[in-house]
C-alpha cells in the first residue's frame, strides 16, 4: 500500500479529524491546513482546525470563523434528539447579556428533554501534524494536552530533514520547498475534483510563501508545474502578492540603493557585506528599523551569507550588525565573539568598535 493510499485509508475510515499546526505558525504550514480543512469537509468529515495564532498578512486566505481549541473547558456540545421530524431552519441572535439559539421543525414538537449539554468530548480518531519536527513544536496544546497525542494515530506531514518521525504515518518528503507543495501533490493526485477557490489559493499562498515568490533555491520546476495547477483552480496569484508583497516607499527604495552601492563580495567565504553611516540614512530618509525588508529582499537574490553594519546613535555612537547566514559556523563565531541576540539563521549583534570602518575590519577578520 502506498503512502497517499495509507492515508486515504485514515480518512474514509475516520468521522473526527484534529488538523494541528506549531505554534510558529506561517503561510506555508497555514495553506496546507486550510486546504486539508476544506478538503475534509468536502469528504463530510467532523474536522477540527487547531490554530493558536495567524500572521495578520495571511487574514485575507479563508479562514474559518470557528477554529476549535483542545481545551474541553472552552467548548460546549448541545445536541438535539430525533424529533420524529426535520429541523428546518436554526438561527441565532445575541445582545450584550445573552446568546439565544432558535431551532423550528416542519413536523413534529421540540421540547426541553429533546435537548442535552455537555462539554466537548475530545475524541478525535486521529491527528494531522503539518509541519512540526517533534511535539514540542506545538507549544501550550502539547503541555496542556499530552494524552491527545499520545492516545491518538498521527499523520505526520513536514519536510524538515529534522523530523523525528512520530507519526504513526509519515509523509515527509525533505525535497519539497514546504508543507503545502506536500499537501498540494496529494490532493492533486488523489482529491483532484474536490479542489475548488478556496483550496487552490490557500496551497497557492502557501507556496509562494515557502519559496519567497518563487525567488529562493527551493523553487523548482516541479512547485511551479503545481502552481500553474492551483491558479487553473481558482487560486488568484494576484491577490496573494496583493496582500504580501506590499508596494515598497520611496525611501525603502532609496536605503536599498545605498546598501547596494556598499556592497561588498567575498567569493571564497561567499560572504556580502555592506556598512552604512548615519549620513547614508539622511540621504534616504530611512532608519535601521527598514533594514528588515531590505534584508529579506537581499536574501532572496542570493543564498550566501549577508552581514549589514551601520551607526547606531543612543546614549552614544555605537555599531551594530545583523548577519544572516545558511554556515552555522559563521553564525557561531559572531554569537563566541560579540554581544548578541541568536533567532534562526541571523543575529543580531553589538560591535566592540564605534567606528564603523574598524569594526567591519575586526568582524570580516573573524569571519574570513
């Protein structure tokens, strides 16, 4: 039996579904959950979306209005009995102190015993992971809800090469550029007529996410073939780069062209470097707070290793860098050697030296 085979066989044998995502949460890990939601529920699935945060620039993909906790405490069941008829219309109407639920029947009574109350009851028949390395990636809902994940089968989907592998089914495929090329490729082959708007723009954002606009190394042939796919489906590319790729300002425009203008280039140590006074911030009207985009933008363009240097004015004239690097050594010797703040494959750090030229000097003289 085959991967996607094993994992057909999870679906339709199962009625209640937990789809859980880290509590890191981004556009990739997002899209792939959103479309597993709606796929689910095409397929008349009692499926229950875990998230505890979304970006604010991803509120514009189809989120659910509901999206369920693992607390039992903050979900509450009323279930109505067999009346004898059909409920033909249920709506709702709140105000400051009450919340009242109306349900009217075509034939037949409804009566107060037809009516029971209770707490959620957490039985899922399994667990879908998308994109968590190990259980301590999700955070409180592991800490506070260990025996779900101990009790419960799990697909597992990710493609970190440092997934542990404990799901009882494993989909991860450490060639795909994230969760949502994974997701995207099994839906397309086994779900091909259920895919509609929703699904395609959610896998869709998810790769564009994944891949930086299709600008990074992990943007292949194969995430470019399932996207044409997705914006086939409905899956509106415009939109998505509507919402995050934002229009950048004259003066963000403006520091990029001097960063790029000090740009330096190590070929050996693949190292690019530049260092910006505070007269190069006056000319552009900017402040090292827009450094952010324009390292991100940079890191798009190339793979090797990034450090931006530049004057800081506080209490006193102080220099401070960021270095972004896929060397874990680089980083090392910059975290071994300076006053620093370590978040992924960048750090942030105090230089020794307050002239700027003699700290690039003493930086590049540990790097290279």
């Amino acid at each position: 039996m085959t991967i996607y085979e094993q994992i057909k066989n999870l679906f339709e044998k199962s009625l209640s579904i937990f789809l859980l995502v880290p509590q890191k949460t981004d556009g990739d890990k997002l899209g792939s959950a959103l479309a597993l939601f709606y796929i689910l529920k095409k397929l008349n699935k009692n499926v229950n979306l875990v998230l505890q945060n979304i970006p604010e620039k991803f509120k514009f993909l189809p989120v659910p209005e509901y999206l369920n906790s693992l607390d039992a405490k903050k979900a509450f069941t009323i279930s109505l009995a067999n009346i004898g008829g059909e409920v033909s219309e249920i709506y709702f109407n709140k105000d400051k102190e009450n919340l009242k639920i109306h349900f009217f029947s075509k034939e037949g009574n409804i009566n107060e015993k037809d009516f029971s109350f209770a707490s959620q009851n957490l039985n899922p028949d399994f667990l879908i992971s998308l994109g968590a390395k190990n259980f301590d990636d999700f955070g409180e809902i592991f800490k506070d809800n260990p025996q779900i994940f101990y009790d419960r089968p799990i697909l597992n989907i990710d493609n970190n090469p440092d997934n542990e592998k404990f799901g009882e089914t494993n989909l991860v495929n450490t060639n795909s550029s994230g969760i949502s090329e994974i997701v995207g490729e099994f839906l397309e082959e086994e779900y091909e007529n259920l895919i509609d708007e929703k699904i395609a723009i959610s896998l869709l954002a998810g790769i564009i996410t994944a891949t930086q606009n299709f600008q990074n190394q992990l943007t292949s042939p194969k995430n470019l073939s399932l996207s044409s796919y997705l914006i086939e489906k409905g899956g509106s590319r415009l939109k998505i780069i509507q919402n995050l790729y934002k229009p950048r300002d004259i003066n963000s425009l403006k520091l990029m062209g001097q960063v790029l203008e000090n740009l330096n280039f190590n070929q050996e140590n693949e190292i690019y470097w530049a260092s910006l006074t505070e007269e190069q911030f006056k000319k552009s009207n900017s402040s090292s707070k827009d450094l952010g985009s324009v390292l991100e933008e940079l890191k798009i363009l190339s793979p090797a290793s990034l450090m931006l240097l530049w004057e800081s004015y506080g209490s006193g004239k102080v220099v401070r860098g960021i270095l972004y690097s896929p060397k874990r050594n680089l980083i090392e010797k910059i975290s071994q050697n300076y006053e620093s703040t370590r978040k992924g494959k960048g750090v942030l750090f105090l230089a020794k030296s307050s002239d700027i030229n003699r700290a690039e000097k003493e930086i590049l003289h540990i790097l290279i």
